[in-house]
C-alpha cells in the first residue's frame, strides 16, 4: 500500500530559475548544427538528392518525357544541351537525365537501406555485448573482429555469386559488411554509458535488462549511431559505384550511378560527359555525406569545436 | 561465519524495536586482474567484516575517507552488489540473496539517493520520466494518477510540478538532488541509503538539501543510512555514526557522543583534522596530524589494520584484531588501546 | 607600509559562449604583501579560479581579460607577450591545481616533472635540476626521495601527488604561490598533511601564497586575510579573524550560520541560504546578491554598491552595512 504525500511541502521550495531556454538535448544538437554553415549546405545537398530520388518518375515524365530504358539508335552519343536531352544520350541513345534520375533511386536506395541495416544489426549487437560484458561480449566480438578482418570483396563475391543483386539484395550485402563498425562504436559508448550513475540508479530501483538497454543505454548512443550513418551512407555508394565496375554489382540496363559510370569508361574520349554527370553525381553526394556527418558529430559535442 | 545468535530476529517475529535493517560478518571483495589473460591476481577487500544495526526511524551516520568501504557498504545493503559472506536482514528476513520477485519486493522498501547530481539523472529523459520510472517498474499508478503522483512528489521536494516535461540540463545542481529524492520516494520506501547526496553541491546549497531529507524523514516515518566523509554535516543529521577504516567499522556510537569522546584514536585523529570556520579556534587547536597514507585496501595491515598511522600503536596491535566492543552504553570500539 | 607585490585593479574576464557573455570576474582590485597569506574564497562560479587564471594569463577560449591590470614587480602582466608571461609563469607565480590526478603527466616521471620548471626557466641541465627536484621531494615530505623520483604518478597516491606539484612549485622560489583548491580533491587526513606543509613552506620560504577554497574550516586556519567573492565580485575583505567574527556582508553572515559545524550541538537546525547561486550572463539588477539576502533594502534591486570601507579592517559591497547596521552576532 502506498501512502498518501503530505499535502504541504515540508520545506520552502526552490526558487531557482530554471535554465533560460527549455530545449531538450536533441533541440540543442539541432540548434549547432543549424549554426554550421557547411553542415547546412551539405545537408541540403542531401536532401536534394533524396527528394530527386523519391520523385525520379514524376521528374521523367515532367523535364524529359522519356524512360530510362528508351533506346534511340538515331540518337547515340548527342551532345549535351541538345534539344530533348540536355545531358546528352549514351551509347544507347538513352536519355542521360533521365537514366541519372533513376540512377539516383537506385543508388540513394542502396545507401539508405543498407544504413538502416547497417545500424540496426549492428546496434542491436553492440549493446547486448557493451551491456552484459563477459562471454557475450567476448564471442560478439571476436565474431565483430572475424568480418571486419575479412577482405570485404571475397565476400561481395561470394554473395554476389550466391544471390543476384538487386537493389535490396545489393543493400544487403553491403550491409552484412558494414555492421561490424558500428557494433564496435555502440559498445565502445555503451562501455562508457553503463557505468554511469544514473544506471546504477535505474538498476537500485529494480528496472529489468530490457528496460536498461533500450530505455536507457539506446537514447545515450543514439548519437553515436546517427553520426556513423551520415558517414556511412558516403561509403554505401562509393562501395556500391566500385561493385558496378567489378561486375558484381546492378546490372544494366537498370541504371545506377556506379553502372552508368562503369560503362560509358570506354567511351570516355570522345563523349567524357557520359563519365562526368555520373562521377560528378557520386562524387558531390560522397562529400556531402561526409560534411553533413562531421557536422553531425560536431553538433552533437561541441567539446570538440 | 556470522555469529546466529548475535543475529537478530532471525528465529522469531520481527518487532518494531528490533533494528530495521541488520548485517553480520558482511564482506565484499572485488577481485584485481592484470596481465594478458586477465587473471585475478588479488582482491580489494572493500568491506571485510562488518556488523551493524539501523534502527527504524534512525539515521545512521557513515564515515570513513576513501577506500574505506562506505559506498560498497550502502550498495551491497540494497543489493545492488552480492555479498561474497555474510548476512543481511530486513525486518528480521535474510535477504542477502534474495532474487525475483522477493528482489523486486524488497526494492520498493529500500532505495538510494546518489552523489552526483549530474551523473545519476538520465541525460535523456524527462523530470516526469525519471521521478516515474520507479512507479513504472513496480506498475503502481497509471494514466492521471500516475501524473498526479508524481506531481505531488515534485511538490514534496521543493519543486514546482510544472516542470514536469522539463531535462535535467535545465535545473541547477541542488533541484537535480531534489529530483533524486523525488525518485527515491516515489514508491513509497522505508530505508533510503544516502550515498554521499550533498558532497557535489555548492556549500550554500548542502543546507537546504540537509534540511529537506530531514523533514522527509520526519513526515514520512523513513530511516536513513547517511554516507558522507564530511564529519560536521554527518554529526547533524545523524542520530548514531559509524566509523570505517579500510573495510571495517573502528567505532560506532551516537552522534555527540562520538564527537565529544571519541575513543578510537582514527576517529580521534579525523576529528582532529576537520577545518573548523572559526579563526579563534583553529588557531590555537592542538593539530595530531596522521603520518603516511591510508593503506592498500588489496594488502591490509596484519592484526589491527590502523596501527600503521596509529599514534598508540604496540606490538598486540600487529598480532591480533580487535574487535568491535562495547566501551560503554550504547559506544562500540574496535581498539585495544582505546582514549580515554 | 611597503608597496604590495602584486596589485589587481579592476580585472574583467569574461567568456564569449554562444548563450551569451559570462561575466566571470566582473571588475575585481586586491593587493598581495610579500610573505602574507590570503585566502579567497566563494562557491561555484564566485570568478575564484577564473580570477586566478587571469593572473597567471591562462584563462582558455573562449575567454579573455576584457579589462583592468595585474601589476607584479611594477609589470602589468595582462600587458606582457606571450614569451614575456611565459617568463613569468613559473618563476615567480607558480600556481598549484586542485586535481592531483590529472595535473601530473602520467607518462614522465615524477622527479623530471618537478625540475622542469628550473630547465625551463633557470637553464638548469638535467642532472643538477634532478638533484634539486629530489632535494625539493624530501622538503615536501615524501620519504625516500631519491627512489619517489625515478617513479611515475601513477604510483603515487593523492597527498604525495599534490606535494609533488608543491615541491614543483618551490624550485625556483618564486615570490607568490597561487594553490587553486590544493586539498579539496584529498581526504580529510591528507588535507591535513597538505595545509600543514603549505604553511610551513609559507614561513619557510617566505613566499606570498594565494589560498583558493569554497571550505570556510581551511580559510580559517590557514589565511592572514580573506576575500569573500560573489558573482565575480570581491563582496567582502578583511582580516580573517575580523570576517569571521563580525561579517560585514549578508552573503559571509548567511554563508557562516548555514554551514554545520563540527563543534556545533547537532539539535539545532541549519539556517540555509535561500535561492540559488545567480545567472553569470544575465545577473540580477542592483546588487547580486539581493534575491538572497534576508537584509534587503528598496535600494539594493537597482544600484550596485562598490567595495567600500566598513568597520575599522574590512571592506565590503553592501549598502546596508555601509549606512552603519550592524548584522546580528550568531
């Protein structure tokens, strides 16, 4: 039975102000990075390519009235800027805008599905082994150690041979890799979260490991997570470009950024815009991606400015 | 092994007169490893033996400088680490290892305020999160009384229940320590084991906490085992004080009595060296300053673990242990050569 | 009278942080006579240590000296270069810091540390400055000098660490010792032991020492003279015994009847200080401390009272006090 509070405070309360403006951890993180000029720029940028990869169909059939698959055998090799295709065509006589929009689904794809299953294997893996220590920790790791040490490209072989890449088996291939990071940056913070006092506390009050790991340990290395995301994304599609070019990767005639740029390679001499619009594309998402993720980490610690 | 009939209560009913909590012969050692292969390679002994008595409505005072064992004492107490021996009682039940739902049970009647105000909210949660998380465990209270509850806990402590959607990075350090003894009290406890709850707050602010927890206690009916190294805060909200040196209680007595005659000389030479804010006196105060420091909890001293720094120190000292005995009503020492 | 050997005029540091401009020392002038002992002390964010670093000129960004002077030896230290305070910075001020945990570097050894200040600034070799760093060992207490110096911080507990960064603040003999917290990180026995040293060395060496501490017991036993400081303001100065016994700020009066006292009957309940220490950016209007103060006047909300003489000895920022009310005896 509980009893009942005394209705009157036993002593006079606390007047003290309470901090000047009430935001919370996440609207502050928010506020630096919205301070960072560089992080804003790239993560526009960002925003840009997803929003152009979600609408790729309805830009098509808006701006250049084709499909990706269009061949023109009249039309092979226009110059950009000519009438009807503003990038110009490939060896196809395929519209190049076009096939770049639907590139960006694929690639963009890629990377956000392979980020989310990246982080969320990963996570989960990290914390249990951070949390419970020992054994568990122990055989995570090793495991951890195991895919990190192996040539990530034996593996995309290997798995390139066993399952035919499409755009979510590709995502999860890549994936399969890229865990092993993550799980070791979530441990390394959950290490560090663990000990503090307010899971002692939570633990004195008698709070089981469930409500431990994920309400408590999880929202402390949110942070650390969303940082290795911005960060991994750039990685997913370099990764992803560098498989198109081995053979392992989306094959034609779906187009992605890496196959786009893998093919026109022997046409680079005297049509190097077939080169330039896909590298310039993988190359402006891999910095942002990168600025926005050190922007990120910055907003989130400002100890290191 | 814990003497049974020295133990209380534990082959008849509890009474009210009967000590609240009560530990004999408790001992925590954490082992030491090192090299390639981690091996153990030697134990901290943080608690090696120790008997005492909390009487209900008490606050019993802790004191001890580091590594004297207090902070394992008071966790090993609520259960939060597992006794390696020993016995502890609640209300005349052996709980040293009590496990599930008795655990559970158990953790409704006896909770904890910590040190740092800054290290023991969730960065993450909510005011109205924290002070609920207790009521959420035990799943008392739900939907409007939930939020009623723990606005009247706010209230209690001092703070306005406005605040309730609020982060602990808004508030100031001594309305964090409230926050902590909001949750503490959430779920209605008998024994709350304050482990060091003033010692990171500004000196101005220690007496509006000191005097909050003693109005708890006084309206709520809780019995307080008070952990701190600062000596003048420890003698005004303690009833009795215990004494811990390196693992074990050197002298238990109340409050004054300790204070105004102390017989243990490591009691003596730590109220010899507490500041006292008064120029006159410190001035002209006889100074017995210790020599060396305090030894390695992971190799004691033989016999009594003092005599190393012990300005009475003789040879039986190195030979035997002194046990904690009555040097009069209600004064236990742990001294063969006891002041006078 | 001699001329003081270090004379602070109206220091102003003040910290540039994206919330707002933190008023840390908002306009603070003592003076330091060679040989005496003085002791600051205040609670958290009072401007104690921040008034400290700006004499050593080591205050981190994004802070800065915005105004007033540091006069040493007849030198204006918030004036000299970089190089030139360098010169100064261990020579003549030495300063010793609260957390012996962290103020030693763990990977050099411990007698190499404490002579480093005589290679730095006396161009001493490496092997007399070892001689006079073992010496400097052996001054300070630690048995086995010799041995204590080949070893690292690691293996030396808490006390000998801080007499370590005491006997690296002795060998050049410099003319003022700042020690910022030296003892509150240490238990009460060690602290002991540290304070002792400490005025020992003071009447050994004869140097001018700056005591920092928020714990009223150590400034009592310890300091000739006292500054009481408030939201980056000196509130109240004098000579200890004259503070103590007849404050003449609320804030010193409130501070000493709030604290428990050792030899205090514990039946009497605490007098706390109401409210919360204030908001460095945005102080309150008038004097700081009024929101407070059980001695508040109309007055104190809007005008700001100076430092002025109040009783024979002391100084102090209050209107109340400077009109002539006595505040009452504990």
């Amino acid at each position: 039975m509980i009893s009942p509070l005394p209705i009157e405070a036993p002593v006079p309360p606390s007047t003290a102000i309470v901090a000047r403006t009430s935001r919370g951890y996440w609207r502050e993180a928010g506020g630096r990075l919205r301070r960072n000029r560089i992080g804003i720029v790239s993560g526009g940028v960002l925003l840009f390519f997803v929003v152009v990869a979600l609408a790729a169909p309805l830009l098509a059939a808006l701006i250049t009235h084709t499909d990706y698959r269009s061949i023109d055998l009249i039309n092979t090799f226009a110059r950009p800027l000519t009438p009807s295709h503003i990038l110009g065509t490939d060896e196809l006589g395929r519209d190049e805008l076009t096939r770049l929009l639907f590139g960006a689904q694929v690639s963009m794809g890629i990377g956000f599905l392979a980020v989310v299953v990246a982080l969320t294997i990963g996570a989960c893996v990290g914390l249990v082994a951070g949390f419970y220590g020992g054994l568990i920790d122990g055989l995570l790791m090793r495991f951890v150690d195991m895919i990190l040490a192996t040539p990530a490209i034996f593996l995309f072989i290997l798995m390139s041979i066993l399952f035919k890449p499409n755009t979510i088996t590709l995502s999860l291939i890549i994936a399969s890799v890229g865990w092993g990071s993550i799980a070791r940056l979530v441990r390394g913070e959950v290490l560090s979260v663990r000990t503090r006092d307010f899971m002692v506390a939570a633990r004195a009050f008698g709070a089981s490991d469930a409500r431990l790991i994920f309400r408590h340990l999880l929202p402390n290395v949110l942070h650390v997570m969303i940082v290795f995301g911005s960060l991994y994304l750039g990685q997913v599609v370099l990764i992803e470009a560098a498989l198109d070019f081995l053979g392992l990767g989306i094959s034609p005639p779906t187009p992605s950024w890496g196959n786009m740029l893998t093919n026109s390679e022997t046409y680079f001499f005297h049509s190097s815009w077939l080169v330039i619009w896909p590298g310039v594309t993988i190359f402006l998402t891999v910095l942002a991606a990168n600025l926005f993720g050190n922007a990120v980490r910055d907003a989130f610690d400002p100890r290191l400015r | 092994m814990p003497d049974i009939a020295a133990a209380p209560a534990l082959h008849r009913a509890w009474t009210a007169t009967d000590p609240l909590v009560s530990v004999r012969g408790l001992k925590k050692w954490f082992p030491v490893s090192s090299g390639v292969l981690q091996r153990t390679i030697a134990h901290v002994h943080a608690v090696d033996g120790v008997d005492l008595d909390i009487k209900k409505g008490e606050t019993l005072g802790l004191v001890g400088e580091s590594g004297c064992g207090k902070s394992t004492l008071g966790r090993t107490l609520i259960r939060l680490l597992d006794a390696n021996e020993g016995v502890i009682s609640y209300r005349g039940e052996d709980i040293t290892r009590s496990h599930g739902e008795s655990l559970r049970r158990l953790r409704r009647k006896m909770t904890m305020i910590f040190q740092d105000p800054y290290a023991s909210l969730d960065p993450r949660h909510t005011v109205g999160d924290i002070v609920g998380e207790p009521l959420d465990i035990h799943r008392l209270f739900q939907g409007r009384e939930r939020t009623e509850r723990i606005g009247e806990l706010l209230n209690l402590v001092g703070l306005n229940a406005r605040h309730v959607d609020r982060y602990p990075h808004e508030f100031s350090g001594g309305q964090r320590q409230r926050i902590g003894i909001a949750r503490a009290l959430a779920v209605d406890p008998e024994f709350i084991v304050c482990d060091e709850p003033i010692s990171s707050l500004d000196v101005s602010i220690q007496a509006q906490i000191i005097n909050l927890l003693e109005a708890l206690q006084a309206r709520l009916d809780l019995t307080y085992l008070f952990i701190a190294h600062d000596l003048s805060v420890v003698k005004h909200i303690s009833n009795r004080v215990a004494v811990m040196y390196l693992g074990k209680v050197m002298e238990v007595a109340p409050a004054n009595e300790l204070y105004r005659r102390p017989r243990h000389p490591y009691t003596g030479s730590l109220l010899a060296a507490v500041p006292i804010p008064d120029p006159a006196i410190e001035l002209t105060r006889e100074r017995v300053i210790l020599q060396g420091d305090v030894a390695s909890p992971v190799d004691p001293p033989s016999g009594c673990r003092f005599r190393t720094r012990c300005p009475r120190a003789r040879e039986h000292c190195a030979e035997a242990v002194p046990p904690l005995e009555a040097l009069g009503a209600d004064h236990k020492a742990a001294c063969f050569y006891p002041l006078d | 009278m001699p001329a003081p050997l270090l004379e602070v005029r109206d220091l102003k540091t003040q910290f540039f942080t994206p919330e707002g401009v933190v008023k840390a020392v908002d306009g603070v002038s003592f003076e330091l006579h060679a040989g005496e002992t003085l002791g600051i002390v205040g609670e958290s964010g009072c401007g104690k240590s921040v008034t400290a670093l700006s004499i050593m000129r080591l205050i981190p960004r994004p802070g800065r000296i915005v105004g007033g002077s540091v006069l040493f030896e007849g030198r204006d230290l918030v004036g000299l270069s970089a190089a030139e305070m360098q010169e100064v910075r261990g020579e003549s001020i030495a300063m010793i810091f609260q957390d012996p945990m962290t103020s030693l570097n763990p990977v050099f050894r411990v007698g190499w540390q404490v002579g480093e200040p005589l290679v730095i600034h006396q161009a001493k070799d490496n092997a007399s400055a070892g001689v006079e760093a073992t010496r400097m060992l052996a001054k300070v207490g630690i048995p086995n000098p010799q041995q204590r110096a080949r070893d690292f911080p690691h293996h030396f507990s808490g006390g000998m660490r801080q007499r370590a960064m005491i006997a690296m603040g002795l060998t050049t003999t410099p003319a003022v010792l700042i020690a910022d917290e030296p003892t509150t990180a240490l238990d009460v026995t060690i602290q002991a032991q540290i304070l002792d040293l400490l005025r020992h060395v003071n009447r050994e060496f004869g140097m001018a020492t700056i005591l920092i501490t928020h714990n009223l017991g150590v400034v009592a036993g310890m300091c000739e003279r006292v500054m009481v400081m408030y939201a980056g303001r000196i509130v109240e100065s004098g000579p200890t015994a004259d503070v103590f016994a007849h404050p003449k700020h609320p804030y010193t009066w409130s501070l000493l009847r709030s604290i428990p006292r050792l030899d205090a009957d514990r039946r009497e309940p605490l007098k706390p200080i109401e409210g919360s220490p204030p908001d460095l950016i945005d102080p309150p209007a008038g004097c700081s401390f009024h929101p407070r103060c059980a001695f508040r006047v109309d007055r104190c909300s809007h005008d700001d009272p100076r430092l002025q003489p109040v009783g024979d000895t002391q100084q102090a920022a209050c209107w109340v006090t400077q009109a002539g009310t006595e505040l009452p005896r504990a």
